[in-house]
C-alpha cells in the first residue's frame, strides 16, 4: 500500500488505523471519511472527506482523484443494532461493500473487508471453529458477513480484485467505543470498573466469546494487506483471535487492578442470543501459516493497558 482510502474511518476501529496507516505511509497519503466530521485526532490529523458509502459515484471520485491504491472499507453497522434495524444494515452493510468492490475493480486497487466471529451460526463447531467451516449464521449482521466474504471471493475470482480481510473477533479499545455490538460488554466493564467500580453486563456469565486488543487488530490489517498474494489461501475471511474470554474471567483480571470491582449481570435477551450462536473460539492458524499474524496482548496485558489508559482519560 502507498496512498489508500478508509471508509468509516472515525469509528472504532478506524480512528485508531488512521493514525497507524499515517505513521507508517506519511499523513498525506491516508485520506480518512466518514459520513460526519469530529475534532477526533484521525480528522484533524491529515486529509479528511465527508463520505457515505451509499455513494457508490462518490466513493470512486474520492479514490480516483486521491490516485490511492488500496481502500480499508470500515463503514458497517454493528450486530446488536442491525437485528433492531435489520433491512437499514442490509442496506449499509451490502451497499457499501458493493460499491467498495466496485471501486477496487474499477481502479485496479486492492480492497480490505473486515467480516467478524458473527458470519458463524449456532451449526458452526463450538470450540476452536476451523477457517473452512459451516457457516449459517442467524443474525442479520452474520448474514450481511457472510455475504461479503462470498463477494469479495467473487470479485477476486471473477475480475480478479485484489480483495483481503480477517474475520475480527470482539475488538477491545480505548480510543473510540464500539457502536452497538454484541462483544461491547468487554470494553464496557473496563470503563465502568475505572469510573464507577461496578459493572453491570448485558452478556451472562460463562458466555465465551473471541476478544482481542486494539493494537493486534490494527497490526493484523497492515500485515494482511502487505502479505505477498502467493501465500493467501484464503484471502477473504481469515480467522484471527487473541483469546476467548467469559466476563468472569475479565473481572478476574480486573480485580488485580481494582480488588473491590463488582460485577452483576443483567442480561439483555437479544444481545445473549447473538452471543450464544456464535463460537466459543475460533482456530487461527490458518493466519498464522500464511501471513504469520502473531497478537502481542493476552488478557492481563490487555487489561494493565485498559486500566492505565482509561484512567489518565477520565483526568482530564
Ligand atoms: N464486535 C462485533 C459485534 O459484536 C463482532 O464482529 O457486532
């Protein structure tokens, strides 16, 4: 990659790639949209346009006229809200990604497309999911995600897109809280174990789902998107995890932190049924053996990092 175009770029995930992708390729050759403006670091930082990825007209203009070479393609609704609004997400989650495809084959520019733990369904192997597996899942947004796997296939074997992407797991994060999933649990008790020493989770005990932090994530994409094609097998939709965790488990950890930390529960119906028909792990090796992604962060580096983090932010 030399000059690319991050759609959703203010979100959780993107508002922290920005500032990666502008370290790493310089400030100018990151062109940040998103459908509204912030004073965020990632919109102030560098070139910044306001974008939504319903345009399919305009999301090529921007790319063509930026000359970039690669798009990282953001712009989703989350699982939670998307079984509220489920024909909105079709429209979002679909509608975007066909214009991104379209964009990439168009110009002759590789395409990252996250898909997510949720493209599994309840008929989906529990432990350790494997990379090629049954894949029904019940959820709109696990609908939406396996489509797009399947697209970006497509557009791979038909015109032959350069098209790459992971199958992220729960995302934990400080910077920008997730809007609306259903692993947003994980980043929630973190903030209320600084601010309030107390946590009350939608998601129930022993419920295990796929986490991992921010900086893993944020390093899986530039190393997925730098990987030589030869070696991508499976190059849309590569499960990748740090680990399965279970809300005891964090408040666990949190407790060596914060020994007085209190977790109760009051479990939200439909949040607990998208978590319950996703796997309880999922195997990476496959990422592992063909583009070598390795995450630094387990749960109580995570969690010293979480604590440190949130604390110096609620100072100020
Ligand atoms: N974190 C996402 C969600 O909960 C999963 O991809 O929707």
């Amino acid at each position: 990659m030399k000059k690319i175009l991050v759609t959703g770029a203010l979100g959780q995930i993107g508002s922290e790639l920005i500032v990666k992708l502008r370290n790493l390729y310089g400030e100018n050759n990151v062109i940040a949209t998103d459908i509204r403006k912030n004073d965020s670091v990632a919109a102030l930082s560098g070139p910044f346009k306001l974008l939504d990825v319903a345009d399919g007209e305009k999301m090529f203009q921007l790319a063509k006229q930026n000359q970039v070479d690669a798009i990282i393609h953001l712009a989703a609704m989350l699982s939670a809200v998307a079984e509220k609004k489920p024909l909105a997400a079709w429209h979002l989650n679909m509608g975007g990604l066909i214009n991104a495809l379209e964009t990439a084959k168009e110009l002759g520019i590789q395409l990252f497309a996250p898909s997510s733990i949720g493209s599994f369904g309840p008929t989906t192997p529990k432990d350790k999911a494997p990379q090629d597996t049954i894949q029904r899942p019940t959820s709109m947004y696990g609908v939406n995600k396996v489509a797009g796997e399947l697209l970006c296939d497509y557009y791979f074997a038909r015109f032959g897109v350069d098209t790459r992407g992971v199958r992220f797991p729960g995302l934990i994060s400080y910077v920008t809280p997730p809007g609306g999933g259903t692993t947003d649990y994980a980043v929630e008790i973190y903030y209320d174990a600084v601010e309030k020493g107390r946590y009350q989770s939608f998601i129930n005990k022993g419920t295990y789902m796929d986490m991992m932090f921010m900086p893993d994530a944020l390093e899986a994409v530039v190393q997925l998107m730098e990987a030589d094609p030869a070696k991508l097998q499976h190059r849309n939709a590569y499960n990748i995890t740090a680990m399965s965790l279970e809300p005891e488990e964090i408040a666990t950890e949190i407790r060596k932190h914060i020994p007085s930390f209190v977790l109760d529960y009051q479990v939200d119906p439909a949040r607990q049924a998208i978590a319950d028909s996703w796997p309880n792990s999922i195997d990476d090796s496959a990422a592992r053996e063909e583009w070598g992604f390795r995450p630094q962060y387990n749960l109580e580096k995570m969690t010293a990092d979480m604590l440190e983090k949130i604390r110096e932010k609620a100072k100020v």
